[in-house]
C-alpha cells in the first residue's frame, strides 16, 4: 500500500505544493489549511506521518506534538525565526523539524529516513514481544500422532482459516501456531502472541483493540492495539478459555466482520489479521454448561488441532531429550545412559514437553564436568513423586490393554528387570514371563 502523507500549514500556496512534490515522489498527500481540517481527515484516515506548521490558526502546535508523537512521526514546519521553538518540539515528540522554504531533496530525505525509522520502530516492538512470549519447546517427533499433528499443520496453514489449537499445558500449542504461521501467506510478518489468561477485562480490551485519547483514565494518548500491531501477520491468542463472557462477545464480531473498533472510539477499522487460538481447556464442554459462548465455539471449532501428550507419543521422548542436552551442553558433549533414559521413558510427563525440557536443563546443570546424565541427576524423579502413573487411551480401554499397559509401564520403570518388575505387581516371575510374551512385549 502507498504511504499517506498529511500537510497542516495555513499557507495555500506552500501546502499545495509540499502536497504536490510529495505526490510525485510516489505517496498518498492530503493538505489542511488549519487543524479543523486536519481532524476531520484524522478522523476517517491514519497517515504514516504528518507535516505540521509551528503555527497555525486555530490550535497550539506544542500541545497538538505531545498529543500526536504517540501515533504518528511528526516533522515540524517552521520559519527561519522560530528554529529554536522547533528545537523544544523535537525535544516534546516531534521527529523533525523543515525550515522554510524546503529544498525538495532534503524533503525527500527526511520524508523515505522517518518512514523507515517509524517501521523499524513498529518492527522493534514486535520483535521485543516476540522474545517476552515463552515456548514451550520445539515441535520435533516421529511418532504417528505427531506425523498426523504435522499434516494437519500443513493442510490449514496455506489458507486463512482461523484455527483451535487444543492441548495441554506444556504440550506445545504454541509451537504449533509458529508452524502454522510459518507456512502460511503471511510468514513475513512477526507472530503476535497474546495470553488471554494473564490479562484483566479492560486490559485485554483495549491491549487487543487499542484505545483512543480519552478512553479512559491515564489515556493520554491513542494507542494502536495487537490486531493493528499484527497487520499482514498472524496473532495468536492463547488461553481463550480463560476469557470473560464480554470479550467473547468481542472477538466473536471481530471473526465475523473482520473490523473493530479501538477502546472509546467511533471509527470501524479493518482488521488485516488471521487469528489462531488455544487452550488447555475443554471448550465443548465448557460450551455445553454455560461456561462459554456457544456461537464462539462453533466459529472457532471449524478446524481443530490437538496436541497429543508427551505421554502419548513416549518414543520421542530420546529425540526431545538429545535436543534439549544440545541447547544446555555449553560446549560439552552430554549424553544420556540408558538407565537415565528407561527413567525419562516411564515417566508420564504431566507438565509435557516444557517439563522434559526444564529437567534436562537441570540435570545439566548437577552433571557439572560428568559428560553422562544419570538417573541421580533427575531429582524430581526419583522417590515418590514418580510413582503416580496416569494412563492414557484414545478410547474405552479393554481390561487386556489395561494389563499389558500396567506390564509395560513396570518394565520400564524397572528397566527391564523382570524379577523386580514382578514383584511391583505383585505377581510372580513365572507369570511375568508369561504375560510378556502372550503382550509381545520381549525384547
């Protein structure tokens, strides 16, 4: 899109043509004669920056850089008398002062330098969003739930569809809305993350939408929200669960519409966003006891993703691990014995792949100069708090599977030693034998 360029100055002559010579060097220009017209442009429209006489008829140039240097560059106009008046607005917000009459070369450079210096500025501030997010770990794995998890990834992120991500907490939800971003249009752009779940009613508002002058207390000036931040891009909204009844309401008509409107303010806007959102909640059910919004559900339910467990996809659980030694090793080379292993492998992970990953930076760290992870350096695995076992089915078990699960698990955990394996179950050796190879499970 072509960049807008608004003109204040009271000189007819000197505004048509500033307007003029920026129209030719390839942007959108508009002039107003006072700031009367400047609002009502203002009103409808949002320049990339704004040229604004050091006086004009009907407002105080001063008061009117405080207000706009939060929303857009200023670059002041002024008469060679009133430089140092231009100097004191520089110091109020604006990012340039012109003398005039203005050369058309140092128009040109002032005018392609502040753009680029207001979009580097916008870049920053995603960029600094961006690294405050915290990942759970990476999206890595070979096993089918994650094959099945990748080539749903990869049919919806081509298209605009807005996409529920469901998991649990640690599983990886955000990874998955980094994938879909990346593979999609709109990879260009920085992902926008938003936590639902850590902002009050009014905050999440007016962080999502913005907010005018005025909105509300300590609104001193307008601010852009995250879904004019995340024009062209992706924004992802994590923990949707947690939302009041009134912000679902909110977000409903900004999927269906595509528009918005900032905190206290009158004017519809476009929202150029695809919106991608998770929770580690059951939204079906929430939906069916009142808890959230049905018609909401029922818009965001038309392309679901769930993130399986770690507990459900075990055999990744080396490749997770050697990933996670890399990234913590600092320069040694740390490996896992395999009783170490056997005990990541029997573990049931309940805080997911973000668990395995603080462990292993942990059982980094005790390792010291020891270049193998043992078993002792998982101190949160050893003693009782390893002994509670969660299972785990895609469906309603048979007794036959419980068994040969509650066998496997105990082998595992034992590390293969059938003898003690049998005795956890309190069940003889010769029967463990047995079990074993009526399950398939020898070596």
């Amino acid at each position: 899109m072509r960049k807008q360029i608004l003109v204040v100055d009271d000189d007819r002559v000197f505004n048509r043509l500033l307007v003029d010579q920026i129209g030719e060097m390839g942007f959108d220009a508009y002039g107003a004669l006072n700031w009367a017209e400047a609002t009502a442009f203002l009103a409808e429209s949002e320049p990339d920056l704004i040229f604004l006489d050091l006086r004009l008829p009907d407002a105080d140039t001063p008061q009117l850089v405080e207000t706009l240097a939060g929303q857009f560059p200023v670059v002041v106009l002024t008469g060679y008398g009133s430089i140092r008046n231009a100097v004191d607005l520089i110091q109020a917000g604006a990012v340039e002062y012109l003398t005039k009459p203005v050369g058309l070369d140092e128009l040109e450079l002032t005018l392609r330098r502040e753009l680029a210096n207001a979009e580097l500025r916008r870049s920053n501030a995603l960029f600094r969003r961006q690294l405050a997010s915290r990942r759970p770990g990476p999206l890595l794995g070979e096993a089918p739930a994650m094959r099945e998890l990748q080539a749903m990834i990869d049919a919806v992120a081509p298209t605009e569809a807005t996409v529920l991500i469901l998991g649990e907490s640690g599983s990886g939800k955000e990874m998955v809305a980094q994938a879909i971003h990346q593979a999609s249009a709109r990879h260009a752009g920085e992902l926008v993350v938003v936590d639902g779940g850590t902002l009050q009613e009014t905050l999440f508002e007016s962080e999502l939408f913005g907010h005018e002058r005025g909105a509300f207390t300590g609104a001193e000036r307008q601010k852009k929200g995250l879904i004019e931040e995340a024009a062209g891009s992706t924004l992802f909204l994590d923990e949707i669960g947690e939302m009041s009844a009134a912000n679902q309401a909110k977000l409903l008509r900004v999927l269906e519409t595509s528009t918005f409107r900032r905190l206290g303010g009158t004017k519809t806007l476009k929202a150029d966003v695809r919106f991608v959102v998770a929770t580690n909640r059951d939204l079906a059910e929430l939906s069916r006891n009142g808890g959230f919004r049905s018609d909401l559900y029922f818009r965001l339910a038309s392309f679901v993703i769930r993130v399986p467990p770690l507990r459900e996809r075990r055999e990744d659980i080396p490749l997770l691990a050697q990933h996670f030694l890399q990234r913590f090793a600092r320069g040694r080379q740390l490996l896992l014995t395999p009783e170490a292993l056997r005990l990541l492998q029997a573990y049931d992970w309940p805080g997911n792949v973000r668990e395995l990953r603080n462990l292993i930076e942990r059982a980094a760290i005790l390792a010291g100069r020891d270049e193998k992870i043992r078993p002792e350096h998982f101190g949160p695995l050893q003693g009782g708090s390893s002994d509670a076992v969660v299972f785990s089915f895609a469906q309603s078990p048979t007794l036959a599977e419980v068994e040969r699960e509650c066998l496997r698990t105990a082998l595992l955990r034992h590390g293969g030693n059938r003898a003690a394996a049998a005795q956890a179950l309190e069940i003889s050796e010769r029967n463990i034998y047995r079990l074993i190879k009526h399950y398939g499970l020898s070596d």
